[in-house]
C-alpha cells in the first residue's frame, strides 16, 4: 500500500507503513458466523485473500488489515483489487485484528464473504472428463486446505464434501489451500457411500486410496475415462462402506520403510498421476 509516485505520501506509521484509506465507520467487525454449506466465508492470509479478490467468483463484504506491517507488493495488490472491486479496506489495531481472525497464521490480511456456493453432483459429473476429489470422513482442516490446493493443482474439475463429520472450508482451510477454493466446484452431500454409488452409476470410475490394498495406481488406465479419487481420514482410512462402494482400490507403491503416505501426501501423487496420464 504505498503512495503513488510522484506524488508525497502520507505520513508512515511506526512499522513503517502508510495508513490504508479508511472507510466510514460502521457497526463492530465480528467474526463470520457459521453458514450452512461448506463454509468459505471467512478468508485469512494475503495469497488467499489476494485470490478471492481476483477471482471475482463471489461477493467480498470487507478486507481487514492489522496496522504496523512492513510494506509488501502483496498488500499494495489486495489494495488495489479491493479499491478495483469497491471492497471497503479497514485498517485496524493488531489487538483488534487478533479478535477477528480466527488462525494463528492470518499474516495480517482476512476478508468477509459470500460463503462458497455448491452444485448438485449430477453438474459434476456431466463433464466427460469430470476429475474427482471425494473426502471420506477427512475432519483435519490443513489437510483438507492442503488436498485443495494439490487438487487445484492437478486440474480437478469438483470436491464432495460429506454435511457430517467432515472438515469444512473454514479459515484454516482456505488458508492452507492458498487461494484454490476460489477456482475449485463444491458439492456437499449427506452420505459419502450413496454418493460414491451415484458416481459409479454415473460412469465415473471411483479409485479408493488405501495404504495396504496390494493394487498400484500405477496400473490403471486413467488418461480418458471420468475419475473420483476418494480419500479417507488420517486415523481410519477409508470407511468399511466406502471402500466396499468404490470401483477399484488402490496404493501408492513406496521403497523405504513406512508403510503408508499421509492422507494429503497420498491425494496429492494420485492427482497428479492422473494429470500425467491425462495429458499423455
């Protein structure tokens, strides 16, 4: 957020930024109550807030920065898109901010918004070659932001989410996901198994993850058909009734000693497998 050139700036505070222009008062800044859905309304950290702001995809109510920051080519950018979008830009106390944010790594930037909007699951499977990610019972928020960001990444076209026991996209998520659930498609739905079940009645090929299964994803062919790459939780795997429903199970062959990748770290090779054999 620094001044225009050729033009003096306004006085730099003590931590050596310029005040963010202020916008009217209004009623006290509260966190964001939880919504129905998958959440997302609540962002915290400059690149996802950064993203959310660029991406155009939903409506921002409000930015907040914690005053005293060094100056950062990423505030100027969250300043500006705000300025671009006509996003009031509040400049706050540190001790206010702390109030606000609900992470501990919120790198003084969070954003108020339009929770993220869901499809039904028959839109994600009327792409021919839908790419999948099903959370099976995943409840860790990082590793929820952390397969989001790797699903990005890989190019996948939809995320199910169960409306129970699971994870949402809460602050911590969309932190750790770095901006991807502005470019990722939602579907939240009752039951992860009678889900599983319509994708396979879909013509979408289910692939279950499970560290012991004695099957390489190495050996399927995943360049041309539909595919959903269910994960299950980092305690318990796959759920008894999922994995019964999924059309093949697989693992990720290793060489050293451990018997099994995280959850995260197993979603994230999977994907971009069949990234490679997609773009083969």
């Amino acid at each position: 957020m620094s001044p225009r050139p050729g033009r003096p700036g306004p006085p730099r505070r003590p931590g050596g930024r310029p005040p963010a222009r202020r916008t009217p008062p209004g009623p006290p800044a509260r966190r964001s109550p939880r919504v129905e859905g998958v959440g997302g309304d609540q962002v915290e950290g400059r690149r996802a807030v950064l993203e959310l702001l660029g991406a155009r995809r939903r409506t921002v109510r409000a930015v907040y920065v914690a005053d005293g920051q060094e100056p950062s080519a990423i505030l100027d950018e969250i300043e500006a898109q705000a300025q671009r979008r006509r996003v009031p830009l509040h400049l706050v106390s540190r001790a206010r901010f702390d109030k606000l944010a609900a992470t501990e790594g919120h790198q003084g930037v969070l954003a108020h918004a339009a929770p993220i909007d869901t499809v039904g699951l028959e839109v994600l499977v009327s792409d021919p070659r839908a790419f999948l990610l099903v959370c099976d019972g995943v409840t860790d928020p990082r590793n929820l932001g952390a397969m989001l960001r790797s699903a990005d990444g890989a190019g996948v076209t939809g995320v199910v989410l169960a409306r129970h026991r699971s994870a949402r996209v809460s602050p911590t998520a969309a932190k750790t996901a770095a901006g991807a659930i502005e470019y990722l498609r939602f579907c939240d739905v009752g039951g992860i198994p009678s889900a599983v079940d319509q994708l396979n009645r879909s013509g979408v090929l289910t692939i279950g993850l499970a560290g012991e299964s004695t099957a390489s994803i190495y050996d399927l062919d995943l360049s041309s058909t539909p595919v959903a790459l269910v994960v299950g939780s980092e305690e318990k795997g796959l759920s008894p009734l999922t994995r019964k429903r999924c059309g093949a199970v697989v693992s990720i062959p290793q060489m050293g000693h451990l018997s099994s990748l995280n959850a995260g770290v197993a979603l994230s090779v999977a994907a971009f497998e069949v990234a490679r054999q997609r773009r083969s």
